[in-house]
C-alpha cells in the first residue's frame, strides 16, 4: 500500500499542451499509489484553461478540489471521422466537492469557466476491462458547432 498527496507542487509535471485551451498541469496519482485497473490525475487548470473536445473508450469520474468549472457534453453528428458537426446537450456547473460520471464513448470538455481563477479535480479514468489501455481520443474544435479534426 502506498500513499502520495495532491497538494503542494512537487511531483507535478505539464500537460500535453495539444489537449488543452491554457496552462494546465498534473500530477500522475495512481503511479505514486500503484493502481492497476484505473489511471489517477490530479488535474489543474490554470485561469479559463479547459480541455480540449474528447471522449474515451473506458468510464471517467471527476472529484472537484479547487475553484469552479464546468463539464459539457456534446452531440456529434455525421459519419466523417476527423470532420463533424457538434451541438452542446448539457452544461453541468462544478465546484469545490461535486462528483460526477462521464460514461464512456461520450464526447466532452472539462475545466476552467473563470478567466481569473484557478480550477482543479482528481480525474480518475476507470479501463474498460482487466489490463485493457485506457484511451482518449482528442479533437480540435470551435466548441459551438464543428470539429475540424483529430490531434494525434
């Protein structure tokens, strides 16, 4: 059994900055605490910083620790793979303590909704089945009403 501790700076390392609008960085938890069937990441978002247009092949739930935020869930339409049109279906508003389940296969976008406060949560990624890789597949997007492509 081992433990680690989300707050302070130590351990923490940037994000892939393709996969967010701003300064975001992370600390990797479920290495330090040796998880095997879920992936553990306190994430940070820096002011009006979110992520990017994405969704995975396994279950997410987020922990919110810090600020406020939002999750938005989108709808795609058309059958093109890297170019689609996308309509928002639901904003949920997220504060210090609020828990929630994003499903798998949903497409979405997380993070920050102030452009002068901070936002974080613990974003635990829950692998599809034993020993299976937990995927994200990200997009660039205008986040209103088309992706216009896939960030490799």
């Amino acid at each position: 059994m081992e433990k680690t501790n989300i707050a302070g700076k130590g351990e923490q390392r940037r994000a892939n900055q393709n996969w967010f609008t701003g300064r975001t960085w992370m600390k990797v938890l479920s290495e330090k605490i040796k998880l095997v069937d879920q992936d553990m990441y306190h994430v940070h978002f820096e002011e009006g910083s979110r992520t990017k247009l994405h969704f995975h092949n396994g279950n997410q739930m987020l922990i919110t620790t810090k600020g406020e935020g939002s999750l938005e869930i989108f709808r795609r339409f058309g059958n093109k793979k890297t170019e689609f049109k996308i309509k928002r279906t639901k904003r949920i508003a997220l504060k210090e303590g609020d828990i929630v389940h994003i499903p798998a296969r949903v497409l979405h976008t997380h993070g920050s909704i102030s452009k002068t406060k901070e936002f974080a949560h613990i974003a635990l990624n829950i692998r599809p089945k034993r020993n299976a890789g937990y995927e994200t597949v990200w997009y660039e997007s205008d986040f209103r009403s088309k992706v216009s492509g896939i960030i490799i």
